[in-house]
C-alpha cells in the first residue's frame, strides 16, 4: 500500500516543526503583526502614522553555495541569520526600515532538527532587527534535493518615507565613499572559494592567520548594518548606499553611481582579511575576478558629501564602527 509517507512526505514531522519553532517565531512579532502562525496569509498593519507619504521597500534573496558549508559541517543557524541580515541591507540602502520577514525552507526530507536551527537563525537575526518573521513556507519533496541539504530563501518588507529613498538621484561629483568592514566572504563568492580551497583544506582545519577554523571563518554571519546606518539617514548625513554582494564593490556601487558619474576607488585603503588572500593563492585566483566575486573586507559603502565625512566617522567611531575612506566620485 502506499501512502503520502511512504512516497517520501511526513506530514506529522512538518507539523512538529512548526510546533517546535512557533515560541521562536512569536518572539520577534512586533505591533504591527495582526496574525498568529498558521493563516493562509500574513497580516501587517499599514498604518504608519509616523510617516507623510510611506512607500514599502521588498527584496528577495538567497544565500547561495555558502549552504553547502553548512552541509559540511553540521552548523546550520548561521545562514538562517545571513539571510534576514542580507535582506536587511539591501532594502536599508534604499533607505528604508524592515517591517517584516517571510522565508522559503524546502528539502527532500525534513530533518526537524536541521530546519529548526535555521529558522531559530531567522528569528535571531529579525529580533536584532526589530522585525517580525510574519510567515513562511516549509517544503518536503522528495528526489528533489541530496540527503541532508535544502535551500532557503526570503522576502522582506520594509518602509521609507518617499522624499528619503535612496535611488542614485542625490549622488554628485565630489562626494566621499566611506567603506564599512564586512565579516568576511557574507553570502558571495562562495563556490568559488570552495573550488579554490577545498582540494587543499578541510572546514575542520585551524588556519592560523584566520585564527579559526576554515568552516568557522566560512560560516562567519553576514553583518546587519541598519543600527549603524540608520541614525545616519535620520540626520539626513547620507546621499546614497551600496551593499557589496554579487559583483563586488565596482559592480554594485555603480548601481547608485551613473554616468557620467564615476568611481575612484583606492583599493590600498584598507588592509584586506586574510581569509581573501587564502583564497587568491590557494585557487590562483586573478585580481579581476576577486575584485567581481567578493566584497574584498568592504560589506557596505557610504556616499557623502565630503563635508559630512568627519561627522559620519566620528559618529560610526562612537560606536566602536571603524571606517575607510577608500575613494570619491568623479565626473
């Protein structure tokens, strides 16, 4: 006889699942949630009486082969947090502030254990936050996936008001890139740096300059900047934001940067992680594609006319935020 869990989907191990993280999920509710788990839908309130004209922000992501780390080694909550703090950022350099958070969780076979540390990963992440894991969807299919492994992805919401977006408009000749230091690779980059490092490492290994394991430098969480960052849109300190992911400094910088506008960049401003030079002369890796596959030490860059520049690094100081000055824009 065969049954829906003889053909590979155990219905009752997906509702333990959620029985197991329903305490974690309601933790980072917020006001504006108007539902518990379980709905067919989300609800979130959409008055936003501290605004004249809101325009809601959203973004969807993934985190990309740095999962297969995750598979090697047994630690799951991390990504689950590099997700929400990917997504985080990339609707903060629009200016704008998270309201909430959905994530995607499929697999061949649901190990509850497993998605639970990835999903306690979200709602840590969105209580750093201050924003809601307002819904999600767990999926079981069979032959889709290797044993052990799955993908994740989300979606986020978040509010600006329309007068402070960020799109590009405001960025002038003259004005200062002001470099903010990443945690290592973030989510980007990552199969070419297990081509480059796996037929010589293991992620168990300990290598001294990075003062860790390979895996635990891998693994390390994609940095949130929306606690630094925000005080600074308030003040009105900032003219535009570039969230270095896929394409590196260059190619996501010029997303906020248009011509005839151009970057000057002093790539010799800061001293880059060691965990990016392991990966150079461990694949042989030329200049070119480490400067396009990976944020090179640099997770988020600030444009500022060049007059803010000493209130924003003090500022980012006083919270114990280094800062690089690492170039300009030019005409």
């Amino acid at each position: 006889m065969l049954t829906y869990k003889s053909s590979g989907v155990n219905i009752e191990a997906g509702d333990a699942l959620v029985q197991s993280i329903k305490p974690l999920v309601r933790n980072t509710f917020t006001p504006g949630v108007l539902t518990d788990i379980g709905m067919f839908g989300a609800f979130f309130d959409a008055k936003f009486p501290d605004y004249e004209h809101p325009v809601l922000v959203s973004s969807v992501d993934g985190v990309g082969t740095k999962l297969k780390l995750a598979f090697m080694t047994g630690v799951h909550h991390t990504v689950g947090q590099c997700l929400v703090n990917h997504c985080v950022n990339d609707i903060l350099v629009c200016g704008a502030k998270p309201l909430y958070f959905m994530d995607y969780f499929a697999t061949g076979k649901l190990q509850v254990g497993t998605a639970e540390e990835v999903i306690r990963g979200f709602t840590i992440a969105c209580k750093e936050n201050g924003c809601a894991l307002i819904g999600g969807e767990t999926a079981e299919m069979p032959s889709m996936y290797a044993e052990g492994e799955y993908d994740v992805a989300g979606t986020i919401v978040g509010v600006v008001e329309k007068s402070m977006i960020l799109n590009g408009s405001r960025v002038q000749a003259g004005d200062v890139l002001i470099g903010l230091h990443s945690s290592g690779l973030h989510t980007n980059g990552y199969s070419l740096a297990r081509a480059a490092l796996f037929p010589r490492y293991t992620p168990d290994q300990h290598i001294d300059e990075l003062g860790a394991t390979l895996g635990e430098s891998l693994l390390a969480v994609h940095r949130s900047y929306l606690h630094l960052i925000q005080p600074l849109l308030q003040d009105n300190l900032v003219e535009g934001l570039s969230h270095i992911t896929g394409g590196g400094i260059v190619g996501n910088t010029t997303r906020v940067v248009k011509e005839p506008l151009h970057l000057d960049i002093d790539w010799s401003a800061w001293q880059r992680p060691p965990i990016f030079s392991l990966i150079q002369h461990a694949g042989n890796v030329p200049e070119e594609d480490m400067r396009e596959a990976f944020n090179l030490g640099i997770g988020l860059i600030i444009i500022a006319r060049a007059s803010n520049v000493e209130t924003i690094r003090t500022r980012l100081s006083a919270q114990g935020e280094p800062s690089v000055v690492m170039g300009r824009i030019t005409e």
